[in-house]
C-alpha cells in the first residue's frame, strides 16, 4: 500500500511550481530505495512539548519557532517566497532562511477489494543560509480536510539547539483513518535528512485528530533515512511498530505516541528491519515479534512511576503484576535481560531477571521483616535492588535450584531463614541495611540450605542455628546489632 501511496504523490507533484519541488520525484522514488552508508553519531534529544497555538485555526498555514522566535506564514508565501525565521534581514537568502513545500493528498485506494481512505503530506524544507544553521527550530505545517468528518493535522519537525539543521529535509507522512472500519489509523513516517556535516539528531511530529486524537513524537538519535509504521489498537491497549532503516549508520529512535494511552518507546541498536507489537494494561505487559533482535528497548508508560527495559529483544516476552510484591515473568530467550523500574537514571527499586527461558514467579515484602521466593528455571539470574529513605537493601542470585526463598525479621530477637531444597546457588549475595543500625550480610560462591535458620539475642550477642547449610568457596555471613556487624561465620 506504501508504494501505491508514493506513486499517487508522484502525479500531484508534477502540478506544482518546478523552483519549489527540486528532484521532487527523486525524494520520493528514494523513500522507498535510498541505500547509504552513513556515519553514527551519538547524542539525545531532551523531551518537548509542542508549542503550536491551540486556537482552533486550521488555515493552512506554516508555525516556526526559531531559538523563541514565533511566527505563522501562509502557506503560498513560505513557497514562493521563503520564511524569515530569525526575524533578520541580514541572513539568508534576501532575508529568508528557510522555503518550504509542502503536499496535502486525500485519495481512496482499493486494498485487497476494499476502499481505503488516506491522507498523505509531502514536505520539504530548503535551508539557504548557514546562519540558522545550529539554532534551534521548529517547523509545522497545519491543516484540516472534511471527508466523512474533520480531519485536522500537524506535520513537521524540531531541530534541537546546537545540532545542524539539515540543508534540505524531506518528510513524507501517510496517515490511513480507516473510516468506514472498525479499525484505529495507521501512521506512516519517512524522514530524509541531507546533512553537510556528518549526521544529527531530528524529531518528527505528526499530530492528527479525527474520531480520536493522536499524536506521534519521533526522536531520530542521529537521522538517518528511516521509514516507521506506528499502528495503535486503542480497544486492546496495544502497539505495533514496523521500522525499516534504508541507510548503514546505526541510530536509536525514541516514539513518543500519546492517545488514548501514553507511552514512550526507546529503541537502541536498531536492525535493517523489525517489526513487534506491545500490549500494555495497568498490571500487564507483553511483547511479541516474528523474530529476536539483538537490541535493546525501553518503554516508559508515561505519567506512571514504571518503565521497562528488554536487552536482547525476544520473540515473546510476558510480566504480569500480582498485587504488590508478585511478578509473573514468561521469556523464550536466554540472552534476554529484562528489567523493571520506578526510573531507570536513579531507580529508588528495580528487578532485573537474565538467563531466563520458560517461567518464573517472584514474590517479596521488603523491610525490617520480610521475604524474597523465586520459583522458576533453572539457570534465572535475578537481582533486586531498594533504596527508600533508612532502608538500602540488594540481592542478587543466580538459580541452579528451581524453588529459593528467604525469610527474615530485623529486631532485637529476630531471624533470618534460607531453603532452596537443598539445590545449589552458583552465586548469591544479599545486603539488607536499616538506619545503619541493623543489617543482613550474606555472601557465597555457591550456597544450598535446608529449612536453615538463624535466631539471635543481642544483649548478648548470641546466636542460634537450625537446619542445614552448606557451601563452597568463600562465605561471609553476618548480622549487624547498633551499627556493628557480628559474625555467624566467614
């Protein structure tokens, strides 16, 4: 249907002016073939929010924004005259910095025996002059078509400050409403940068509003030629990607999609091809794909305290939350590293489970008294970490046993108990902390126990041991009482 939707376009473009469509036909024969090897460059766009007015104005129109600088030009004057952006006439091409073209075609198409309506926008922006070069600018290109219903949009693009804003740009954007389907729209965006200094980073913005109102952020982490589908299905609270990247240079793209649920999607080590789908509800999330991938996705549900990472992305992958302090983890991929957090930067808790190909349950309550159980494969790493006000706490174990649990309760007589059914723990290592006052310390090489409890006394120190413990290789295990630590053995 892509291709269809190109050759539709190709025809309108003919009609317009030859001085503001330079080798229009090239860009859009290369949305589809451009092969070029292109250099990576590293960096990150900072998040933003459209600054378009809100005023219910959808006259066709261009709003830029250039380092503050405000303005809305009337379409036929940003193509036969240029924009002066930066409200200088000294910069420039006679005192115009950018010239834009830009194409709105609505047209039905036949796709497998059905009618399909569809929108797609053609724009190109022709920087002349170096002097805006580095700034930071936004460009977008507003409107509304009537067709069973107001179709209102915003297309364009941001440059961030002191990246190059591309010599010449071409977005194409294809937005399919499936109006006479019980179907949500399905989003196309290409992007086509020409840089003169290597590669930098771009973010596309599409903003369209029908029956219901979406809006896509793309962050290119550098730009390169990239064509992305972003198709929601709002009843199932799902997403599908479908990214192709028609240059050499690795990037990593963020999408941003808001409707009618928020999300943020951070893709890095990008592959020629992928495609996936992610479903996500307040206690649950599942990831599939026709293939692994070796990267790496983030996903952040925005406005809530949690994001997820997946490194080494698998086929299928499925956390389902239980109550606090339950997780249910499927993945079908050993290489995968999944993890869950309150932030990613500075996480005050997060799990992190590798090496996992099956299933596993884990459960805790963690504080002066509580547990951690693990039930799942053999083999599952595992590592939890908590850092909330007095209270610092991590454990990390790797499971040679199927079923492991640990008990504990922090206070003048406590415990601490330990089973994993007598099978072993290649490694495993846990540092509960309160106030500086009280505290767990274990740490072995390989560790199993058997219903293995230790009870303890403080005036005096004293400690009682039942059960069965047995390791290998080094071992400390200790108890703090008023900020000493006191050993069971080492």
């Amino acid at each position: 249907m892509v291709r269809k939707i190109f050759v539709v376009m190709l025809s309108l473009m003919l009609l317009l002016p030859i001085a503001n469509v330079v080798k229009i036909e090239n860009d859009i024969e290369q949305i589809e073939n451009l092969k070029v090897n292109r250099e990576k460059k590293e960096g990150k766009i900072a998040e933003y929010e459209l600054h378009i007015p809100d005023n219910g104005d959808f006259n066709f129109k261009i709003y830029t924004r250039y380092n503050g600088i405000e303005k809305e030009t009337p379409i036929l004057q940003s193509i036969f005259k240029g924009i002066d952006v930066d409200n200088n006439a000294s910069t420039g091409e006679n005192g115009k910095d950018i010239k834009v073209s830009i194409i709105v075609l609505p047209y039905i198409d036949n796709v497998n025996g059905s009618l399909i309506f569809a929108i797609s926008f053609a724009l190109k922006v022709i920087r002349l002059g170096e002097e805006i070069k580095n700034g930071e600018l936004e460009l977008y290109f507003k409107g509304a078509l009537s067709y069973n219903g107001m179709h209102n949009f915003v297309v364009g693009f941001y440059s961030p400050p002191n990246e190059e804003l591309p010599r010449e740009l071409r977005e194409v954007i294809t937005v399919v409403p499936y109006l006479l389907y019980d179907k949500d729209p399905e989003f196309y965006i290409n992007v086509e940068p020409v840089f003169e200094n290597g590669y930098s980073n771009l973010s596309a913005v599409l903003q369209y509003s029908n029956r219901e109102k979406h809006k896509v952020i793309i962050d290119y982490l550098p730009a390169v030629d990239t064509l992305i589908k972003v198709s929601p299905n709002l009843a199932l609270n799902s997403l599908s990607l479908a990214i192709e990247r028609m240059a050499g240079a690795e990037e990593t793209i963020r999408i941003r999609y808001y409707g009618n649920t928020n999300v943020s999607l951070t893709l890095e080590g990008i592959p020629q091809e992928m495609a996936f789908t992610i479903k996500f509800m307040e206690s649950y999330f599942e990831y599939k794909a026709s293939d692994e991938f070796n990267a790496s996705l983030i996903i952040e549900l925005l406005g809530m305290d949690i994001c997820m990472k997946i490194e080494y992305l698998p086929r299928h992958l499925i956390a389902q939350l239980a109550g606090e302090g339950q997780i249910y983890i499927f993945v079908n991929q050993r290489k995968t590293r999944f993890i869950l957090a309150d932030n990613l930067e500075e996480p005050t808790m997060s799990l992190t489970i590798g090496n996992l190909s099956g299933e596993a349950i884990l459960r805790w309550m963690v504080g002066s008294e509580g547990f951690i159980g693990i039930d799942g494969m053999k083999g599952l790493q595992a590592e939890l970490k908590m850092n909330m006000n007095e209270l610092h706490f991590r454990m990390f174990s790797c499971l040679k046993a199927e079923h492991f649990i640990i008990e504990w309760n922090i206070s003048l007589a406590g415990y601490i108990e330990i089973d994993t059914d007598w099978e072993w723990l290649s490694y495993y290592s846990f540092n509960l902390t309160v106030d500086d006052v009280f505290g767990i310390l274990i740490e072995a090489g390989f560790l199993r126990a058997q219903d293995y409890r230790v009870e303890w006394n403080t005036m005096p120190p004293s400690f009682i041991t039942t059960g069965e413990i047995d390791f290998i290789g080094d071992i400390v295990f200790a108890i703090m009482f008023n900020g000493v630590w006191y050993y069971v053995f080492s």
